[in-house]
C-alpha cells in the first residue's frame, strides 16, 4: 500500500510538472500568435526564427512532443486509477456536491485537447516539415503570417479551433489550479495562485479565439 501511494503521489507530481510545462508553452505560443493581429512583420520574424533555430528545433521541440505525451499518458493512467479505486460510480449525481462538472469530465475534456493538438500539429507542423525536408524549399521569413491567415479561412476549421479553445479553457479552469495541490502548495499565497490560474484558464483560451476569429472574418487578411 505504501509502495502504491508513492507511486500515485509520483504520477500525480508528474502529471503537475508536466502540465505548467505545457502552461508556459501555451502562454508563449500566445505571445508569438498575437503578434499576427498585431504586427504581421514580428509574427514572421519570430515564426522564422522558431522554425529555424536549431536549438528551438532539436532540443525544445522534442521536449515539448514529450511533454504532450507525458502529461496526457499520465492524465489516463491516473484517471484509470481513479476508476479501481472509486469502485463503483456516484449512485446519483448530485450536482457540485460531488464535485464540479469540470473536475468529474477532465479526461473528455483532455481528450478533444489532444484531439486539437492533433489537428494543430498538422496544420502547422507537418507542414513546416514538409516545406522544409520534403519539398526542400528555400527560406522565406515573410510567409508565416500568409500561411496562417490562409488556415483560418475555411469556417469548418476555425468552428474547431473555437470550441478546442473553449474545451482547453474548461481544462485549465481545474487542472492548472490542481497542479499546484499537486505539488504541495498551500500557504497563504494559495488564494492568489487560484485568482491567476482561473484569470489564465480564461484569457489565454479567448486570446487564441480572438486570433482565429480574427483572421477568418477580417478581409484585410484574406
């Protein structure tokens, strides 16, 4: 049994780092795709830059796939662990007095995220791979922001984009503020971490709706 809590405690811990690893890499990610509403000659200087430095390609890049992967393996392992150890379903549900709608759906919710990513990955990813390894075409740091608009165009997938982000804000609304329990932290900064990680669960989500709702209905960039 003790052998057992060590281990849960262990995913738990890295499901928590691996989840604010994913946090600063979508507040990032944020930062550089704001710029494409803002100022499209940063957004592709940076996007240039991120799609050529070799440190951001060779070492960042698989930390950030493995992290994906960790944090979402670790999500079903734990939320199967859960399920053996509950044993049996809630009789009746009874509304937050179980628990939250969001708490008790993490892994559905964890799902189309990843679901998204997915999408997301080859919308961009598998694109830039195939430009640059497949194609072998030459550098052009002037074409992100071209690119980007044009994948927002079609209303199917920028629906998509819409209700990933709504689904991602519902994610972080509970799993950001619970990577902190993970971790141990309760002392009296607690209640202003919470305050920030539901004010980050909304605006960062919204900031991409912006962005893609942006770019589909703004004629300028079309």
């Amino acid at each position: 049994m003790s052998g057992l809590t060590k281990s849960s405690i262990a995913r738990k811990v890295v499901m928590a780092l691996s989840g604010f690893f994913l946090v600063f890499f979508l507040a990032q990610h944020f930062t550089i795709n704001f710029t494409s509403v803002i100022a499209p000659d940063t957004f592709n200087e940076w996007s240039h830059f991120m799609g050529y430095n070799p440190l951001v390609q060779y070492i960042l890049q698989p930390i950030l796939i493995a992290g994906v992967i960790i944090h979402f393996v670790m999500g079903f392992v734990l939320e199967l662990q859960n399920n053996r150890a509950r044993g049996v379903k809630y009789v009746k549900f009874k509304g937050s007095a179980n628990a939250s709608w969001v708490s008790r759906n993490m892994i559905i919710s964890g799902l189309v995220v990843l679901a998204f990513l997915a999408l997301h990955f080859y919308d961009f990813w598998v694109h830039e791979m195939a430009y640059k390894y497949i194609e072998f075409k030459p550098q052009d740091p002037t074409r992100y922001h071209a690119e980007t608009v044009e994948k927002f165009a079609p209303m199917w997938r920028t629906v998509i984009y819409v209700v990933s982000f709504v689904l991602l804000a519902l994610h972080l609304w509970h799993g950001f503020a619970s990577a902190f329990q993970s971790m141990g932290v309760n002392n009296k900064y607690t209640p202003s971490i919470k305050a920030f990680t539901k004010v980050f669960a909304v605006v960062i989500p919204l900031g991409f709706v912006f962005i893609a709702l942006y770019h589909h209905f703004n004629p300028l960039t079309h």
